[in-house]
C-alpha cells in the first residue's frame, strides 16, 4: 500500500527515504530539532514568530490567512489550503470537507482551482496523525488522487488541525492545514513535517481563542440588541389614560425574556369610546415580540379608522394569517367601554374576562369567545358577549402566564384561575384602585413562583366609577 510507511527499526526518523510517504505515527512536536544549533534556532525563531503574528490578531478571517501564509513559508510549499470538516463525521469518513483559505506562494488568493487530495486530509482527520508523501510516478499520483495526477504534484504535506474545545463548551473546530508543490526539486523532509506539525498545534490555540473572542463579542452584540428589543417594546406599552369617561382603567405586564410575546393597550375608536385590549403571541422571546409589534401597530390603525370593533380585529386576522407562520397564532381580548356602563367584548381566543360584581362580591366569567387569530382567514369576528358594569364593578382580563406561574420545582402545581378568583373575591371590595388590584395579583403570582416565570404575564383591568 502506497500508505504504508517505509521505515526500518534501525533507520533514524531523521533521514527517511527519499520516496518516502509518512503517517507521522510517532511523530513529535520537538522533531524538527536536529541537534545543530544555528539550524534549531532559526526553526524555533521562525516557529515563536509564526505563533506571535497569528496570535496578535483579533480577526479570525485575517488569522485563518495568516495561519496559511506562514505555512507555505516555513514549508517552502507552492500552495496552502486550510481546510475545515463540516457536518456529522460518517464510520470511516471525516465529514464534508470544506476549503476555507486557499493561497498562493505570493500570498494571493486562490480562486480558480482548489482540487486538493482528500484521501491525504481524510487520512490525517480520520487517524489525527500528519502525512507527507513525494510522488515519483503516475501511480504515486493516482494513489493520492485524480486531482493530485491532474495537477502534476510532486510534493503534499497534511497536518491536523484540531482546537480545543474551550472553557464555555464551544464546538471544537476541526480540519487540516494542507500544503503541496508540484517543484521537481522539492520534496517535503521528515524535519518539513514536524515542524508543520507543531506550527498547527500552537495555532490551532491561537485560532479557538480567536473563535471564543468572537463568540463573546456576537453574545454582547445579541444581547446590546436584546436590550434594545425590550426597551422598545416596553415603549410601546401604552400610558394609562386617566382620562375615561365612567371608568378608571390600569395595565402591567411582565415579559418572562427580554421581549413579551404579550401586549396590552388603550385605544380610542372610530366614534370615540376606549377599547382596552389585551393578546398573547404563541411562544415569548424576539420572534413573538416582533408580531406582537406589528400586531399592536396594525390594530390600533384599524380601531380609529374601521367602524365596529369587530370588523376591525376581522382585518387584523386577515393581516396576520397572511404573514405567520404555520402553527403560530394569537389570541386576542378587546372590550370597548361605554360611559353607560356597557361593554362590548371581542374575544378571539383569549381566557375569559372576569367580571366581579360590587353588590353580591361574586366573580363571574364571560365565556364566549371566537377562534384565535392566525388560524381562519375567512372568519368575519363581532361581539361575541356584552356585560354592564355598575358602580364599583370591576373587569379583569389576563394572559395565561398569570394562571400558570408555578413553583420551581413544581411544574404541576399552577398559580390557577380558582386561586385569580378567590384572590378577586377577597380583595376588590376593599381596593382603592384599578392599579391596586393589577399589582396585587401580579405580586401574588410571582411570590407563588418565588419570582419566576416561564411564560409572559399581562393583566389588565377596567373598574366602573
């Protein structure tokens, strides 16, 4: 076999065969040093130079070319290739191979033609050992590869390229530093490879803190872009109107990220009444956050241009069915508020609004309710209930985050609607205020789930005066 190495028990590592192929089986990073001392210190010399240029950069693509360039000039090579293994390594295989930096002896890149021996980089990832081999003839060449006799090759040389896996648990990156010439007057020496050898494993250091470095700074990019996520949603969380006719009104939410896949807010209608609306995106974090936007955006539109309340959630669905994803929805509660007392309810899917009752002390749901929106394009909405408040009476609607908050370590004891109710039942009577109440259940929610929650939490809640 052309892999088979040609070496005899006796015979020094230090002067193979001039035909040589060598799996560097035993090879180690030291042996390139030949006991000639002007000699070892210019290896060593250019070595540390070598490991100092490609550490000093903080750019992983400017690392990647130098890591090349200082390949082929410790090598003397015509060519270098940095070659990454991408996707899941098969029994016997080393992945798809992939040609990250591809350059020349001018240190230009090379575009036109990047054929290479994968059986030499399959060999050196699949065993993680280094190979050099000289071609002599045509069949040393087809050995080694079509691409190998096509391109005329005399000379290839492939070392691992392995990172390790860093202290945050980041994938290693794995590949191979891959250099070749087709000079009839060089060949690659054993001393050639141990240098090589040891020129990638201290790169391979100075490139997975390159990859960490950057890793660190797209988490701080994410995360200055997360801030300003929420900060925008939370400016778009309307101001409390105090200014409603028969009716004092308070809303609070808590996203359980950054951003909240709920929403609530305070809109004037076509004809001047206060629609107080409260939804819920499937899903919490960016995605839902963004069709919570767009979703508030378009609805406050169609609620101050579109007559009726219904007609105008029944193009908010339209909207959102042509733009969400398949299995994504929103549920949705809207409750105009009349100086009368009445109020009109849409409701698409949401939890039932709670009514409590100032003369009997008795909290009632209004069960009625449409399909959540996202689901029926063609589903023309309307009032689905309409209740009168007197004084004093309260309604209250929510996500069902409220209802879900539970304990850390139990997931199946639920905050629940029995305990909203009785919580209702005990305290609206006695409360000064809308924003009382709000804060009441939020804090009794989140102390039930000592401070967590898993899901957004919004209330809001209209109080006849």
């Amino acid at each position: 076999m052309f892999w088979r190495s040609k070496k005899s028990a006796k015979k020094p590592p230090s002067t193979p065969a001039p035909d040589s192929t060598d799996s560097g089986d035993e090879l180690s990073t030291t042996q390139f040093l030949t006991g000639d001392s002007d000699l070892d210190r210019r290896s060593v010399d250019v070595l540390l130079e070598a490991i100092a240029q490609v550490s000093q950069s903080g750019d992983l693509e400017q690392i990647m070319q130098d890591i090349v360039d200082r390949s082929i000039e410790i090598t003397g090579a015509e060519r270098g290739l940095l070659i990454l293994s991408t996707g899941a390594a098969s029994a016997g295989g080393a992945g798809d191979l992939t040609v990250r930096v591809a350059r020349g002896v001018d240190g230009a890149s090379i575009e036109d033609d990047l054929r290479f021996s994968t059986s030499v980089v399959h060999k050196v990832l699949n065993e993680n050992q280094p190979v050099r081999a000289t071609v002599q003839s045509d069949s040393d060449a087809l050995e080694l590869g079509r691409s190998v006799f096509d391109l005329k090759l005399r000379a290839v040389m492939c070392v691992p390229l392995v990172t390790p896996e860093g202290e945050d648990g980041g994938e290693p990156i794995r590949g191979a530093l891959y250099v070749d010439s087709r000079a009839a007057t060089r060949s690659f020496g054993h001393r050639d490879l141990s240098l090589f050898a040891a020129l990638s494993q201290h790169i391979a250091i100075a490139l997975r803190n390159a990859q960490a470095n950057l890793d660190r700074l797209e988490k701080v990019r994410l995360e200055q872009s997360l801030e300003l996520a929420s900060a925008i949603q939370g400016g778009l969380m309307p101001q409390v109107p105090d200014d409603v006719q028969g009716f004092e009104v308070d809303g609070w939410y808590r996203p359980a990220e950054r951003t909240s896949g709920d929403f609530f807010d305070f809109v004037r209608t076509r004809d001047g009444h206060l629609a107080v609306v409260i939804g819920d995106v499937t899903g919490h974090g960016i995605g839902p956050a963004l069709i919570t936007a767009s979703a508030q955006a378009s609805l406050r539109s169609y609620l101050r241009v579109v007559e009726g309340a219904g007609n105008a959630v029944t193009l908010l669905n339209q909207d959102l069915c042509e733009r969400m994803d398949s299995g994504m929805f929103v549920s949705l509660l809207l409750f105009v508020l009349r100086p009368d007392g009445s109020c009109e309810i849409v409701n698409a899917g949401h939890p039932s609004p709670l009514v409590w009752r100032r003369a009997t002390g008795v909290v009632e749901a209004v069960e009625a309710h449409s399909p959540a929106l996202g689901m029926l394009a063609d589903f023309d909405y309307g009032v689905d209930a309409t209740v009168t408040l007197d004084t004093d009476d309260l309604l209250l609607a929510c996500t069902d985050g409220l209802a879900e908050a539970h304990p850390p370590d139990d997931r199946d004891t639920l905050f629940g609607e029995e305990r909203i109710v009785a919580l209702v039942e005990e305290r609206a009577g006695s409360l000064g205020s809308a924003e009382e109440l709000t804060r009441g259940l939020a804090e009794a929610a989140l102390a039930f789930s000592e401070g967590r929650a898993e899901d957004d939490i919004t209330l809001v809640v209209a109080r006849r005066t």
